[in-house]
C-alpha cells in the first residue's frame, strides 16, 4: 500500500519542497489537486498534456524525492446549474482524466456533483430526505437528465484513459454514501467509476467506513486519511448544523468558482475535522487500513488535513504518526 498526502494543504510551498515534507514525515506518495474547486498549483496541466519531455520531467522530480504519484484530484461541482461553475469544474474532471491517463496514472479523484432541482434553476438543491413526491420527481430529475448522462461520457473518458474516477461520498452531493455510489455505477452502467473511501463524511452522518468497504467491495479505489470528532453540541445542534457565517468582501475567504465562497465554520460546532487519532484511534485506523488492503493490496491512502487547530506541518505530523502507527499495527506495507 501506499501512505502519503493530499498536497493541497501544501499549496503555500513548490512542489518540491511539498515533496520534501511529506518525505520527512515517513509517507511515500502525494495526490495532487488539478483543478476544481482549487487551483492546480502543483501540476502544470497544460504543459504536461502538451510535452511528452515535460512529463518526463515531472514525473523526475516525483522519483528523485523518493515520492510516488498517487493520484490526481478534481474535486468540484461538475453539475453545478450555474455556467459559470459546473462547466468548468466539468472540463477540470476531463483534463485531469487526459492528463493522469498521459502521465500513466490510474486514478482521478472528484465530486458527482449536484445539480439544480429542475430546468433553468441557477442553484444546485440537495434533497436530504425525500419522505414528499415531489422530492422525488426532483431526484428523478436530477439522476436522469443530468447525472447519468455527464457520468456515462465521463466513464467512457476514463476509460479511454486507463483511469478510474474515484468518487468522494460527500453531502451535498447526489452521492454522498455508499447506497448512491452504488445507483451511481448501475444508472449509468460505469465500468471505470469507483469511490475514494474517505472516512471523514461518513463518521459525521454516523455510518461506519469499515462496513461501507465490505459493502462496496471493489468499487472501492483509492481512499483518504481524514477524522472527524462528533461535539457535545451535536446533542441540541445535530450534523446538520447550520450555522455557518457568510464571510464578507474584505474577510479571507475560499473561493468555490464564480462568485461562491466557503462560509466560516460554526464556532461551537457540532463536529470538526480533526487530525488522524483526535477522533478515532490507532486501532480504528488499523482496521481501516487492513479492510482497504483486503480489496486492493495496492491501495493508494493519502492524508487530508483540515484541522484547523493544527498548522499544516504540525497537523501532517499528527496525522502521519497515527497512520503509520495504524499499518504497522495491521501489519501493512
């Protein structure tokens, strides 16, 4: 198996000296963004499409740091309504498939996507519990019309490619757990659709990762290493907390394509990401690591740091510690 970071967290240094950190932590393999709701900073995508000796000199630096490439990463809204947002991060999905595909990588990782509730909507409408008709006549709506045609071309690409598109299950999303990837895979007859196994959006709608792999089996592709701590506050508040803050004009803010931004994260809030072992332990992260083996034993797990209690090295250092203490303990390499 492979162990190592999803480098965005390491946007503020090249390329190189992000290679050279996730070297020091004991990791071996990096995933690079590519576009979506990030920018690639690390990846030249134009060049590297364009140059077969740029490609060589990529994958160069990768091998005299001692680090693997491990996949590319697109995530982002590729069925966002609005032309200025879906349309893009669609064609950041089918450059980085043509770029992996060129760099003789095999695995993409990215969004479904959500789309708006009908024609003409300008926002994308996620249905959480659809107990009404109507509800249903929009997720037919959104399935049908929207998703399974985008995810039939898609699929056909990757293949195309050598690549496998690996989906993360996450909320506000049309799949965002393990019974949607499924649908997914069966409405659109996908053949080179999977999941990135990221635990993080699972431990917070209170599934359990270890069962979601048994589930999907070899649908499972490529995974992520990334904790979440369920709050006291969850008791009044719920997951579904939503009492986020909408940053103004002169905040530092996150932009998620045309004019939308990430709001600010509750204050009290009913659950956080967290570094490895802050909300599940070196036995949880064991047992993980061992179920991924199970499916793949050349699975590709890669560190996503989002604790914002931690710096980005001090929160790579906790997180790699307890990982690697994990495979140790399941007795992976």
């Amino acid at each position: 198996m492979k162990f190592g970071v999803y480098t965005a967290i390491l946007h503020d240094r090249s390329l190189p000296e992000a290679l050279d950190v996730i070297s020091s932590l004991g990791l071996n393999a990096a995933e690079i963004n590519a576009g979506g709701f990030l920018p690639p900073v690390h990846i030249p995508v134009d060049d590297l499409l364009a140059s077969q000796s740029a490609r060589d000199d990529y994958l160069g630096l990768f091998a005299e740091k001692g680090v693997a490439l491990a996949g590319l990463n697109a995530n982002g809204n590729p069925l966002h309504p609005n032309p200025a947002i879906g349309p893009v991060h669609a064609e950041d999905l089918r450059r980085a498939i043509r770029v992996a595909g060129a760099l003789g990588q095999t695995r993409v990782v990215t969004m479904s996507g959500l789309p708006g509730g009908e024609p003409g909507a300008t926002v994308p409408n996620w249905i959480v519990n659809p107990w009404n008709s109507g509800s249903l006549d929009v997720l037919d709506y959104q399935w049908d019309t929207v998703a399974v045609p985008f995810w039939k071309e898609i699929d056909a690409l990757a293949a195309d490619h050598g690549v496998k598109v690996a989906i993360e299950m996450h909320p506000q999303n049309l799949v965002f757990n393990p019974p949607t990837l499924k649908r997914l895979v069966e409405r659109a007859g996908t053949t080179n659709v999977g999941a990135e196994m990221d635990p993080s959006h699972l431990f917070w709608q209170h599934m359990d990762p270890i069962a979601a792999i048994e589930y999907l089996g070899p649908l499972v592709v490529h995974a992520a290493a990334k904790d979440v701590r369920i709050n006291p506050e969850a008791a009044v508040y719920g997951v579904l907390d939503d009492r986020f803050r909408r940053l103004g004009d002169d905040e530092e803010r996150t932009g998620l394509g045309g004019h939308e931004y990430a709001n600010e994260w509750p204050q009290d809030s009913a659950w956080d990401f967290v570094a490895l072992g802050s909300g599940h332990d070196v036995g949880f992260w064991a047992r993980f690591v061992a179920a991924l083996r199970q499916v793949d034993p050349e699975m590709a797990v890669n560190i996503e740091h989002e604790d914002t209690s931690l710096g980005r090295i001090e929160g790579l250092e906790v997180a790699a510690g307890v990982l690697l203490e994990a495979a140790k303990t399941a007795s992976v390499r």
